[in-house]
C-alpha cells in the first residue's frame, strides 16, 4: 500500500494533496521562470542544458520525449540538431506547457513537435515508442520518483536512453555549506524581489534537499530496470545528470 504522506519541501503532507501544491509552485513562478533561471544560476543552467543533450546522442529520425518540459529550453535545443524526426514536450502543468508552446512557435519549430500535457507516473503512450527521453529539473516534484521513472522505462525503446538532468548534492563539504547558505538566504530573497513570491523558492531549495543524492537515484533508475546507469557530476555536484541505458 502506497505511504499515506510525502514531502512537499520539508513539509510533509498527503499524497493526493502534493501534486496540485506543486502546480501552484510553477503556475506562480511561470511568468519569471527563464530570467529567475538565469539569475539563480549565472546562466550556468545554459551550459548543464547543453551537456545534457550532448549525452542523449541525438540522430536523425529519431522520436524523443522532453519531459516535464517546462518553457521548451531544451526542446528548442533539440530542435535544432534533429533531422526528420519527433519531439513530444510534455508537463503535467498547463500554464508551462503554454510557454513551451508560445516559445516553440516563436522560435519557428512547428512541423517536429509534438505537445501532450501528461504526469510523468502515467505516461500516455505505447511501450517501447522513444528513442531517447530527457527530463530537466523535473524529477525532484514528482510525488513517486520510481513510477515515474518506470512510467519512463516502459515507453522508452530498447537500445533507447534516458537522460536525468536534476539538482543533487555536493561532493565537499565546504561547498555543501555554501550552497545551504547561498539556497536558503539568496534563492528565496530573489523569488521576493523579481518574482514577488519568496515562498515558492523557498520550496525550491527545500526540494533539492529532499531529493535523493546521486547514488540513490541511481539505485532506483535500476531498480526499475535500466541496464545501465552512469552519473555525471557537474559544479561539483549540485547539479548531476543521470544516464539510463534500457537493453
């Protein structure tokens, strides 16, 4: 039987409360979510993207699922390097999934793109459809991380990968001290002056403590079945991508 309550941040609450408290998260932070991004990153976020996608290993023809989308970045990315194939965003929220859409539009990708509102626990599609799936910044909001990485698993080709781009923990100590202080003193600061909304980055860096660490998630992309599982640190490890090889 599933547990009765997870976390939201350091809060605990029930199971069927934390989804809906997540989409308020980033209906509220959707309008500053790219300059928020870039502020609380340096723009670093730009190049963890691009690495990301280099390990995908894109090629022509080519089916891929960008999922928990969130404005289209890295769907935009994609875009760019694919010949002849199909990009599906998809986001369980709605207002993200707009943005994503508008920016797509903008930026003139139309023909290679696909856009499903969808929770990642569930996916809606055939087993054994994608050549590649991508998830950035997304895993740590899901309330079951290994349904939803099974959800991923099954719709994901043999031979296919899945690329985990994901908040972590830092490798030292002394930087694990200055990222506490820098998420629980600047991040929410930031949220109150540019997006007047403290409390949603507050979760923010609740949420990244929350998440599991390297060797944790790597242990239940596993469990759930991938054959392979390589994780590559980056910024010391705040940041780590997690690369899933399905046989």
């Amino acid at each position: 039987m599933e547990k009765e309550k997870t976390d939201f941040g350091y809060q605990q609450v029930h199971v069927g409360e934390k989804q809906q408290l997540v989409t308020n998260v980033f209906n509220s932070v959707a309008k500053n979510y790219d300059l928020m991004n870039d502020l609380m990153s340096f723009g670093i976020h730009r190049l963890w993207k691009r690495h990301a996608i280099a390990l995908l290993q894109i090629r022509p023809h080519f089916q891929i699922l960008d999922l928990a989308t969130g404005t289209g970045d890295l769907a935009c990315l994609m875009a760019k390097r694919l010949v002849g194939g199909l990009i599906t965003i998809s986001d369980i929220n709605q207002t993200m999934l707009q943005h994503a859409k508008h920016r797509l539009i903008d930026q003139g990708y139309v023909d290679n793109i696909r856009i499903v509102q969808a929770n990642a626990e569930c996916l809606p599609f055939a087993s054994n459809h994608f050549d590649r799936i991508i998830m950035g910044f997304g895993l740590r909001n899901v309330t079951f991380k290994e349904k939803a990485l099974a959800s991923i698993y099954r719709v994901l080709k043999p031979g296919g990968r899945m690329i985990i781009l994901e908040f972590s923990q830092p490798l030292l100590a002394p930087l694990s001290k200055l990222y506490d202080a820098y998420s629980f003193s600047v991040l929410p600061k930031l949220g109150e002056w540019i997006a007047k909304d403290k409390e949603s980055y507050q979760y923010l860096a609740e949420s990244i403590r929350m998440h599991p660490n390297q060797e944790a998630l790597k242990k239940l992309i596993l469990d759930v079945g991938f054959n392979e599982c390589d994780v590559h640190n980056l910024q010391g490890g705040i940041v780590a991508i997690h690369k899933g090889i399905k046989y």
